[in-house]
C-alpha cells in the first residue's frame, strides 16, 4: 500500500527542484531569471486562481494553487541566494503573525462575531506598526499594487471605519447622477485630461455603491466580464451556422443574437 507523504514532505521537496531549477547546471531560464522579470507571472498565477474560483473548477483550482504556491518558493529562492531571507523566514513570519493577530484563538481575548474579529486584527495590527516605529496614515497599509478597483474599495472601507462615509446608498446614487452630469460637461469640453478626471471620479463613486450593498466591485467586473465573452461567443457560433461573417452581419443581426444568447442564458438553472 503506499503511504501518501505529508504536506511538508511535499512542501520541502518543492524547496528542492526549485533549488535545484535556479543551481549551476539547472535550468537556463529559471536562472536568468529575477524579481522584476518574475513579478508578472505572479500576477498572472493569482488571476488564474480567482478564474478557476469563479468557474467552480475544483480540479483546475488544485493545479492554478500549485503554480501561486510556486511563485512564493521562485522569490523565496532569489532571495536567499541574494543573502535577504529564506523560505523558512517566510514560513515563520506569516506563522507568528497569524497567531499573534488571532489572540481570541490562541490567546485570551474573546470574539464572538466577524466584526469583534476585524476589531482585533485592527488593533493588534496597529500596535505592530507602533512597536516598529513605522507610524502611518489611515490609508497607508492599503496596498498601491493591486487593481484600481480593489484599491478603491480597500482605501474607501478604511476611510469609512472611522466616520467618512455617507449615511445610506441612496446618497451614494445621488452622488453618482452629479458625477454622470459633470462627465458629460467633461464630454462638451473636448478635454482629455478632464474627461479622464471625470471617468475616474465617476469609477471611484461606482466602486463606493458597491461597497454599500456589500458586493465585492472587482470580482462583480469579472463576472461581467465572464458573461460577456460567453454571450459574445454566442454570437460568433451563430454567425458560423449561418456561414455569416461580423461585416456580413451588422449591429441589427448581432443585437438579435445577443439577445438569444441572453435570453438562453437567462434560461439556465441557478
């Protein structure tokens, strides 16, 4: 019978061939490689992550988790041949930091609900920051490096925790009409710099109604996203049956097959 190993086992002997990728007599490309040329594979690892999430597929979840895993032990490994740390300083930091910021767990504070818990981290998490002597804004902490959508919404909830926010979503619905008005001013004025301004003014109060309603503005995009290559390739199937062309076709025939589509779409269960 064989003896499946354990997930440390597994673990270290990913350590291993990465180790063994990056040494002398490895692997050329893996070699050559830096933090700078890495970053946008990583980037790309997370993304495929959240699609396989999104399209429920376990399996694929499973294959898309090893290569974002992979992409920790890459840097991991550049970093310690640089001198800077090891993939086990990595380990025990993020060990150290989940039980510290869980004291409720393996401490003696009490959290009875999600909101005591965010409490928590919060101020466990500012005591850190004081103890290392870094102090920082409200905004600060929320990361830059992330889509301007997750941005929005992070440094927003931030502002909002201590009392700049509106009060209902109705008023966040009126901001958006006084926005929508002062991009189309933007639109009379024929300026691109204005426009821009405006666009991202009217994003920003978008991603602060999705907020309000608690929808997650990022993943809701994706989903849109999603719906609409699946409709779109509708349309290009149904073109091909008809052995129709996009010129052939125009706007009136693919409005009707956009249509179909959403209406089959509609059509298909929860």
């Amino acid at each position: 019978m064989k003896i499946e190993s354990q997930p440390g086992e597994k673990f270290q002997k990913l350590v291993e061939i990465m180790a063994r990728l990056r040494a002398p007599g490895g692997c050329p490309w893996d070699r050559e490689q830096t933090f700078d040329s890495i970053k946008p594979y990583t980037l790309e690892e997370t993304y495929e992550v959240l699609d396989a999430i999104d399209r429920r597929d376990w399996p694929g979840l499973a294959e898309e988790l090893g290569d974002f895993i992979l992409q920790a032990v890459f840097h991991a490994e550049m970093a310690e041949e640089a001198g800077h740390f090891t993939i086990g300083d990595t380990l025990d930091a993020i060990n150290a930091k989940l039980i510290r910021r869980h004291p409720h767990v393996f401490g003696e504070e009490t959290a009875r609900t999600a909101g005591d818990v965010k409490r928590i981290w919060g101020e466990v998490k500012a005591a850190e920051k004081k103890k290392d002597g870094r102090p920082e804004g409200l905004l600060d902490s929320a990361p830059r490096a992330v889509p301007a959508l997750v941005e929005a919404q992070q440094i927003t909830s931030r502002a909002a925790g201590v009392g700049f926010d509106w009060q209902s979503a109705g008023q966040v619905i009126d901001k958006l009409h006084e926005e929508l008005a002062e991009f189309a001013e933007a639109r009379r004025s024929e300026s691109p710099e204005q426009l821009e301004d405006e666009l991202g003014d009217l994003l920003f109060v978008l991603v602060n109604l999705a907020r309000f309603v608690k929808v997650d503005a990022e993943q809701a995009l994706r989903k849109t996203n999603a719906k609409f290559r699946a409709r779109f390739a509708h349309i290009e199937r149904r073109l091909a049956e008809r052995g129709r062309t996009f010129e052939q076709a125009g706007i009136e025939e693919m409005e009707e097959l956009w249509q179909e589509a959403k209406q089959e779409s509609n059509q298909e269960p929860r």
